[in-house]
C-alpha cells in the first residue's frame, strides 16, 4: 500500500484518480484541487507519491514539484496531465518529478505507474522516455571534472543500467542480485554524489554518457 496524495483542479477526474487508487488497495491520504490547497495538505499527510497535474489555477504543477521537493526530497511526483508537449515533460522532470503519464493512461497503467514510483522507478507514458533521454543528452555541456571516480565497479554497472530505464527489478535480475541490494548500491551512489532522488541520478548518467553501450 502506498500512501498518495492527487491535485487536480478538475473535481470528476480527482476523484477517478483517487476511486482507483483505493481500489487498488493504496492509501489515499490527501487530495487537493490547487498549489495552495496541495502545499497547505502535503507537510501533515506526508505521501509517498504525489499524482500532480500540471495546469493547476494558481501555481503550475513545475513549481509545485519544485516546493513540495524542497520541503522533504524523499517524495516522489507523479505528473499526471492532458499535455505531452516537449516543454511541459522536460520542465517537470528538471522540477524533480519521477514519473509523467499523459490523461490518456488507462487505470492500470496508473496503478502500475504509482507503484513503480513508490520504489524508486522513473515512470513515463510511451513515447515520452525516448524524448526527454534524447534532449538531455543534447543539452549537455559535458562535466566539469569526474566524480565517477568516486564510484566502485558495481555502483557504476547499476548507474549505466539506470540510465537505460531499467527498473530495479531488471537491474537485480540482470545481475542476479536482490532488489534491496540494488537499492543499496544506487543509495551510495546518491550519497556520492550529493543527488536527492534517482530522476536526478538519471539525469547526471546521461549527461555523462553512460546511457550509451553495453552495462
């Protein structure tokens, strides 16, 4: 069970949203229909994930991300939004988000994406992973100097296999480690090298190339 929160501003979605996610048996600990409502509720309910829409009345779900990660970087952000525009996916994603799936996104598919969130996942509608690998790769500057140097061999192989998308899940399997192994791994790696959450970790690989070859 996974404790959640959803903000939408559109009441008959929210609570769709919020009917199957109980269904599935997860914890539906607050709901709110804008920034204010959402960052008033979010301190005391404390979720796991947040399923965010992006276009709310008075902040935009970008600067919710953003406030909602600064006050505990633990959270996870789930965008959930009618828009699959270049912009509003990569702007969410720089803001901490974990995962973006279009409103086209079946029940399912929302249930499976809350989960794999919860646990650490990158999540996004087909399509979308695709674009916004290929844009920050095409952004980069290039480091500044090379951290990896810090990393050991494995911290390294499971940082490659990150930023390819895989899940913990597959990266254990592929290794033939458990998944709190790999949980472990990618923790140190966080630590080394001072990131909060793994959107940001995926994002440092790519920008360093290790989403590209062979783990």
């Amino acid at each position: 069970m996974v404790r959640v929160m959803v903000v939408d501003d559109h009441p008959m979605w929210r609570d769709a949203v919020e009917r199957d996610l109980q269904a599935a048996g997860h914890d539906v600990v607050a709901v709110a229909s804008n920034g204010r409502e959402a960052m008033a509720r979010f301190p005391a309910s404390a979720p796991q994930v947040v399923v965010l829409d992006l276009q709310l009345p008075d902040h935009s779900g970008v600067q919710v991300t953003s406030m909602m990660l600064e006050h505990d970087p633990t959270a996870r952000v789930l965008i959930l939004s009618a828009s699959g525009e270049q912009a509003d996916v990569l702007e969410a994603i720089k803001a901490g988000a974990t995962g973006y799936l279009v409103k086209s996104a079946s029940s399912a598919e929302l249930i499976d994406a809350v989960t794999r969130v919860a646990d650490g996942d990158t999540v996004f509608t087909p399509g979308l992973a695709g674009l916004v690998l290929g844009e920050f790769r095409r952004i980069a500057d290039g480091p500044a100097d090379d951290p990896r140097d810090q990393l050991t061999e494995r911290e390294t192989e499971i940082l490659k296999m990150v930023a390819t998308g895989m899940s913990y899940k597959q990266i254990a399997a592929r290794l033939v480690l458990s998944h709190r192994t790999v949980q472990n791994h990618v923790q140190n790696t966080l630590r080394k090298l001072q990131m909060n959450n793994r959107v940001q970790l995926t994002r440092w690989a790519i920008e360093h190339g290790l989403d590209e070859g062979p783990a």
